[in-house]
C-alpha cells in the first residue's frame, strides 16, 4: 500500500531463507510491532522506529537453525524497500541530516542523504565478534541492506566506545535520528523535489 498524501508502504518478500512482511508509516509516531526470532536484533530495530519516528510492523521468519544473517540481512531489504517505496518522488523532504549521538562512553556519528543513490561508508568496529548470541559483523550487513535499498547514501562512525552493546545501539539511534531529519518537511520547499536534477531516483 502507499499514498501520495499519506506516505505508507507495505513490503512482502519471500525466498528459499526466509519471509519478511513490513509495513512502515513515515509520519507516525514510533510505533513498533517486531517479531524476527532474533532477539538483540529486535531490540536494534524497536530502537530503529522509536527514534526515527516511523511506525513499523516487522515479521520476519528465516533459516535461524542455519545462522542469523539472511534474517537480518533480508529484513534490512525489505525494511529499505518500504521507506522507498513510501518516500514516493521524495518532493518536499529535507533530504540531508547528519548528527552525533551519544549513550554513555559512546559516541556515534550518522550522516544521511535522501538521494536516491544508495552508497554506505562503515566506520565501525567492534571488539567481540559476538553481543550475546549475536554476530557483531551483522550491524554493517544490516544498514548495507538497508542504505542499498532505501535509495540512500549512509555514513556511519563510530568515534568512540568500550561496549559492544552500547556502539551497536549507537547506531541505530543515530541513522534512526539523522533519517527522521532527513525525510521530515521542509516547510519552506513542501512541494519541490530537493535537487537542482528535479530528481531523487538516482
């Protein structure tokens, strides 16, 4: 589903790993329903809508007894396929945002650009290969996934930081942030699509 006045979109992907139905409201108000079999990863994306302020409806069933990657990994597809799909021609965004979050110890930078051009630089690294039972490599796949099929260009630092938990979570809450800024009216250009192009599809 999507509008032209209301900016909504429904995603339903299925292979042989796994199944993803999304759904995602971009004016909405944080609203989360997630359910992937992965815990920690479902705690990433709550954090995900609740700061970016995007209602999202997240199932997810994929081959667990395998590893966790083509879950998290193709949920990252599907929820980057939705934003698109409900950011339309992108008209009247803000389209840019950047922002450093800090949690404690941690300090994370996220810079965004709507542009329909999908491109991530990943500065982040970890010192365990593992937060819990969770692969740590998994938070780059993720926002790969997700930049690649969003339409959007993601920088992601991470400047500082001793816990694990605590970088990840960085993370999502700043490209959360920076993605709320970026996709948000601008009052001044409401019915102008940002680009001298007259373009944001790539």
């Amino acid at each position: 589903m999507s509008s032209p006045n209301k900016r909504t979109a429904k995603i339903e992907r299925t292979t042989k790993e796994t199944s993803i139905a999304v759904s995602v409201d971009l004016d909405g108000t944080g609203t989360f329903n997630v359910s992937t079999g992965v815990g920690f990863f479902d705690h990433m994306l709550e954090q995900l809508s609740r700061h970016s302020l995007i209602d999202m409806d997240i199932r997810a069933k994929g081959d667990l007894h395998i590893d966790d990657h083509h879950t998290v990994e193709d949920t990252g597809i599907a929820i980057g396929l939705a934003i698109a799909k409900a950011l339309g021609d992108r008209r009247g965004i803000n389209r840019y945002a950047s922002l450093d979050l800090a949690m404690d110890e941690t300090l994370t930078r996220a810079a965004l650009d709507v542009s329909g051009r999908s491109f991530l630089v990943w500065q982040v690294e970890f010192s365990s290969p593992k937060i819990g039972t969770f692969d740590t490599e998994l938070v780059r796949e993720f926002f790969q996934a997700l930049s690649q099929n969003a339409g959007v260009t993601l920088h992601v630092t991470n400047l500082y930081g001793a816990n694990n938990h605590h970088i990840a979570e960085t993370c999502f809450k700043a490209v959360a942030r920076t993605l709320r800024n970026a996709i948000e009216s601008d009052p001044r250009q409401k019915d102008v699509i940002p680009s001298t192009k007259g373009t944001l599809n790539g």
